[in-house]
C-alpha cells in the first residue's frame, strides 16, 4: 500500500518515494531528512519530542551523540525548505523539548497525489481530454485555448527588489560572449514579456446572439484566427531572420565550488549548489543543467564541459570554513574559453546561506539585465585556462587578509600574466593585493603603493573598462598623492563600470572620511551594505567611518557586526578593539586584543595584553600605553605592526613633543598614516598646537571644520 502523499503551502511531499515538489521541481530528501519531515508532517502542529525524532531517525541503531545528529538533521530539513530558524515558517523549535511543524498540511486524496507527479488517473484521460475539446470551444475569444496560462512563479514573486539602475557602456553589437546577444530579461517583481503575452485577460459582458448567429460568426472568427495566425508566422520568420537570438535561452552552469575546510564545509559546500541551482533555474530566460551534470570545476577543462553541456556562460565558486563562518567567492565566466564576466563575494554564518544564496541569485539576475542588450566581449582578459586558473586562486588568496596570502596571490598574478602578458584581469589583482599589502607596511620607501599604481595603470590600458584597475588607482591618487579630487573620480568611475562590488565603495568611504565629508562615507557604506550584506569588511569600514565622525553608536554596532560574521578572524577582534580603545572603552578594547592573540596563537602579545590589564586597573590608560611604548622599545609581542604606531602612544601617554616628532618624521616620509591624523579622536588635544597643524599642512591633509574645536578627552587629555 502506497504511503501518504502530504501538501503544504506550495510544496507537496510523497513518503514512498522521499520526494519533495516545488514549483514542478522535485528533490529527493536524504534519508534521514525524509523521515523527520514525514514524521513532522504526520504529527502537524503538534509536539514532536527530540526522543520520538531519535527512535524515527535511528531505529534500533547506537549512535554516539544524538542531539547532534537530530540538529543536524533539523537544519539540513530548514535548508530544504528555505527558511532559517530566526525566522521560521515552518518548522518550530520548542525549547528542550522538541519541534513542531506549523501551517495547514493536507493529505491529498490518491488520485490527486497522482496528479502531482505527473501521473493522469486511470480511466479519467477520456474524459478530461473531452472536456479540454469543449474549453476550446466555449472559451472566450481571447485565448485560442481557452486555457489561462499562469504567470511564471518568479515573474510572481515581488519580494525581490527590482535591480538598481546600472550603466555598462554599451559595447559594438558585433561582440558577443557567446556569439549570441542574450535577450531583455525581466524583472523578477514584473511579469515576464512572454508570459504577459499568454496570460488571458477576461472579455467583456456582451450581448448574447441568438445560436445559429454565434455559430455563423464562431465560423468567421475561426477563418481569422487561421488567417492571423499565418501572417503572425510570416512575421516571426521574418523577425527571427532579422535578429537570430531573439528567442535564445541563456544556458549557465554552477560548477561544483571547491572546498576550504573539513566535512562539514563540504557538505554546506553542496548543499548551497543545490540550493542555487534551484533558484538560478527559476530565472527567466536562463536554463541550469542538473547539477550532477559535472564533476568538477578546473579552469582547465571549462572548454570540454561547456562543449558538452552547451553552455554559455559558467559559475565557478569558492568556499572556505573557518569555524561556523563561511567565505563565499563567486566568478562568472564565458563557457567557450573562461573568460572573466562578473564577481561576487559573501560572508557569513552557515545559518544565512540559504539568504546568501537568495542574495546571489538576484545578483546574477542583476548583471544578466545589465549586459540583456547584448553581451560584451571583455577586452584584456584571457583565452588561456591556464593563466585564468592561477588568476582564480591569486583572488582567492586575497581574501585571506593577511601579508603571507597577498604575497602569494601576487606571484599567483604574476604566473598568470607571464602565461598571457595582455591578461589586464590578472595585472587588476597585482595592483588590489600590493594596495592591500601596503595597509601592513611600516616603510612608505617599500613603494608598495607606487607598485600598486603602476600594475592598475598597465590594467587600465590592456582594459580601459577594467572597474577594479580604477578603483585602484583612484586609492593610489589621493594615498600616495594627496589628490582627492582625481581619487573620487577615478573611484566614482570604478563603481559606475561595476557596481556590484562593494569593495569600491569602502575605498571611497575613506576618502570621504579623510576629507572629513563624513555623511557621504556613511551613505557609500549604507549603499554598500544594500548591494553586500553578508560582505564583512563593509561593516570594517563602518566602524572606523563612525569613529572618525565621532558617531560612536554607529561606530560600535558596525565593529560588532563584523566580529559576529567573522568571529574567528584576529583582524575582526582588531577592528573591534580599535573602535572600543577610540570611543573611552578601555578595558574592553584589552579584551578584544587579548582575543585576537589567542586567536593568532601569539603567546607574547597575549602576555603583553594580560600585563595590560593589569597595569591598565592600577595605573589607568596613561600607564597601559607606557607599557605599549615599552613593548616598542624591546620589539616584544609587536608583531601586529599597525598596533604599535608611536605617535598613537606617546599621544595617550601625553608625551606630545614625542608625538608631534613622530608625527614629523612620518609626514616628511609621505606615510598614508597621515592621512587620517586630522580625523583621529587621539589628536583632537593637538588641534589647536600650531606644530601640529604644520605637520597636517605638510602632510596635504587638514582639519575638517567640524572637527576643529571637538576634543573627546581620549587618554584623559
């Protein structure tokens, strides 16, 4: 006897068969996850406790850790049916006791659980085919069929936003990725054009003939039909001759992402593709292969998979673990021969990957609108997998954040332009990573940001689109040449040739910030957050952004933000201490060192920060920057170099002819920590000391008006 078939919301589920139906597209459940849903779904809107889940997941079987097992096994159902347990539809933690699936389930009679896969009952197919004859003819004289044609479910739905306006410059209509120009896309919150065209719009009242006339006109209005529809033939060869790709579908790929990280990472790893895969396909105009369709995604063999899949264009993805956190990086290619179209990147807890995944579907439909007229040809990349290949893992490397990994993502660029010297991609990254590099480096003299300058200058000319190229040298601008004027622009057009990245409103948020235009680095930042929500160095920027305004709540909520996405990472502890020390929280700014050198397994600067405490509840924080300028002295535990700046601590310690002379040698040596010193709370007792402001004048920075009689006493001064 057949088990139940059970419907809920807009999903059907068959327990014979462990099949989940969605929107006509099935998934078959693990085992596991097949039984707890079928045992929620049998016990709807009643409490399912965790002993009843044990004995239904592991009947008869010893298993070591079940609460584990059965939290696993929760949040891969929670996967599945696209929800998050913040904010559940379905599936109800009651705590310490079990869960409850809520909502209205039926269970469907036999010959309708037929119907939902597809199966015709027997002896009805006689009969429904009769009554379709008769819709044909007592349909109104709208439809041909009779039949209303749905709306697809994803011209439907408007939840999702519609995109933001985006200018591409409009490339020549010979170039094609594909060598076929992919059709105007729909927004998903309106329908789609073909689907408007099917949906039937009811007719009028009119008044009713008497039988023999409306069989009389039914005739004529058959004849013209027949004749319409011929010359509406005529007319699509025609309009077919003229534009060949009017009716081509987009066929994308999403490779299997590669992997950073234990089991776990590689099961969320999967999870996730499926999980898009599901909701690219729901894209109009865009067609997915079934995701088994491949079995791997090296650059080298993009040309033999697209052949065979008859691809266009190619996902391929990284993710990497630490902890519960996940980074995601995305590269969209051309199928034929890797080249680079698009990037996206994404942070976050494994609890929101299913709103990542949402998030990079409605990026994906963003950059198909933007190229919908025809899709461009990008100039300066590269036709040889190889090179994309090492260009692939230089990227990923930069995300590492840290001067080991940027040095390697440099030689990684570096083998990729040596394989194809006109590779402007691979030059971009150089400049990206020397520019990131140069954030770590105490010796201005390094040249990191003159080399930074050079590789984006050589970018923008193999690829004067190139929108990071741009980016990059709108930083170098105004870092190393103090022209702020010539950084926004360079940087404005960086995010006009690509506003998808949010990194490059970071970069002009400083800007901003340096100018002492603090409302304009908020609203980058806020622009930002809307494109990159899960992105953690956004809200990095918007914690030292709220310092140096002096907008300390907004400082605050930001740096914990971003430890909480990244809460593994020393650099976010960094970031968090930071802004605690530069708004009077001083024993927690301790604490949060304290934790990023446990995190770095630095036993000398965890010492140094234990000592700190110490020193900090006894002597204040006058004496806990002694013990910091002391550390400088003996080069113990000051591996964290951009910690352990002089001036900052002669500063606290109120030793201002020290400061002023570090601040002279740092100026006169063109440093970019001068930059912000007409912004950092730490100087504001310097704003009237007319060395200081000779220093600042020097240095092609000033005082913001705003700032120039605040003091917020940091250090007691």
């Amino acid at each position: 006897m057949p088990k139940q078939v059970f419907a809920f919301s807009e999903y059907t589920y068959d327990c014979d068969t462990g099949t989940l139906t969605r929107r006509n597209r099935n998934t078959r459940l693990p085992e596991k996850t097949a039984r707890l849903l079928e045992l929620l779904l049998e016990r709807a809107n009643s409490l399912v406790s965790r002993e009843e889940l044990r004995q239904k997941l592991w009947p008869g079987e010893e298993f070591l850790d079940y609460d584990q097992g059965i939290n696993v096994a929760v949040n891969r159902l929670r996967n599945v049916l696209r929800e998050s347990s913040r904010n559940p539809q379905f599936l109800r933690t009651i705590p310490k006791r079990g869960y409850s699936f809520c909502g209205d389930v039926r269970l469907l009679p036999a010959e309708a659980a037929l119907r939902s896969a597809g199966i015709a009952p027997a002896g009805r197919a006689s009969r429904e085919a009769a009554e379709a004859l008769r819709d044909v003819h007592d349909a109104p004289e709208t439809s041909s069929s009779g039949k209303t044609v749905p709306l697809p479910a994803f011209a439907r739905n408007s939840a999702i936003a519609p995109p933001p306006e985006i200018l591409v410059p409009q490339p020549d209509a010979a170039s094609s990725s594909s060598g076929t120009a992919l059709p105007a896309i729909a927004q998903p919150s309106e329908p789609a054009p073909w689907a408007v065209a099917t949906a039937v719009v009811p007719s009028p009242q009119l008044p009713v003939d008497p039988p023999q006339t409306r069989h009389r006109r039914t005739g004529w209005l058959v004849a013209g039909l027949l004749l319409l529809l011929i010359v509406a033939g005529i007319a699509g060869v025609l309009l077919l001759r003229r534009h060949p790709d009017a009716a081509h579908i987009l066929r994308l790929g999403i490779a299997p992402l590669r992997v950073e990280g234990g089991a776990d990472a590689r099961e969320a790893a999967e999870d996730f593709r499926l999980q898009l895969s599901d909701a690219v396909s729901r894209l109009p105009s865009v067609q997915v292969p079934a995701a088994g369709a491949f079995s791997t995604s090296n650059a080298t063999d993009i040309p033999h998979i697209s052949s065979e899949l008859h691809l266009d264009d190619l996902l391929l993805g990284r993710l990497s673990q630490q902890g519960d956190q996940y980074d995601l990086k995305f590269e969209l290619v051309r199928a034929t021969d890797a080249t680079h179209l698009a990037s996206f990147e994404y942070s976050g807890p494994r609890k929101d990957l299913p709103a990542i995944s949402d998030r990079l579907q409605q990026d994906i439909f963003h950059y198909l609108q933007s190229r919908a007229a025809t899709v461009q040809t990008i100039k300066g990349s590269t036709n040889d997998p190889q090179a994309y290949e090492l260009y692939l893992q230089g990227v990923y490397h930069m995300l590492e954040r840290d001067p080991e990994s940027l040095n390697r993502s440099i030689e990684e660029f570096r083998q990729a332009t040596a394989r194809d010297p006109s590779f402007a991609a691979a030059y971009a990254g150089t400049a990206t990573a020397y520019l990131k590099l140069s954030a770590y480096d105490t010796s201005p003299r390094d040249g990191l940001l003159s080399k930074a300058e050079s590789f984006a200058e050589k970018a923008v000319k193999l690829d004067p689109l190139s929108a990071q190229g741009h980016a990059v040298l709108g930083s170098t601008a105004y870092k190393q040449d103090r022209d702020f004027k010539r950084g926004e622009a360079e940087l404005r057009k960086a995010i006009q040739l690509d506003p998808t990245q949010a990194t490059y409103r970071d970069w002009l948020s400083v800007l901003f910030v340096e100018e002492g235009r603090f409302d304009e680095a908020l609203e980058q930042l806020n622009q930002a957050q809307t494109n990159a929500p899960f992105w953690p160095s956004v809200y990095a920027m918007e914690g030292l952004v709220g310092v140096y305004a002096r907008r300390d709540p907004i400082a605050l909520r930001a740096a914990r933000r971003y430890v909480d996405l990244l809460p593994d990472l020393p650099i976010a502890h960094n970031t968090m201490a930071w802004v605690y020390f530069e708004t009077g929280h001083y024993k927690e700014a301790i604490d949060e060192w304290h934790q990023m050198a446990l995190l770095q397994n630095n036993t000398e600067r965890a010492e140094l920060e234990t000592r700190g405490m110490e020193v900090f509840r006894t002597g204040g924080i006058r004496a806990y920057a002694e013990l910091r300028l002391d550390a400088i002295r003996n080069q113990r535990g000051v591996g964290q170099v951009n910690d352990f700046m002089p001036a900052e601590w002669y500063a606290c310690a109120d030793k201002r002819e020290e400061a002023l002379n570090e601040l002279d040698h740092l100026a006169a040596a063109n440093d970019a920590y001068m930059l912000h010193a007409g912004v950092d709370p730490l100087y504001d007792s310097f704003h009237q000391d007319p060395r200081f402001l000779a220093i600042l004048s020097r240095a092609g920075v000033t005082i913001p008006p705003s700032l120039r009689n605040v003091n917020s006493h940091l250090c007691g001064n």
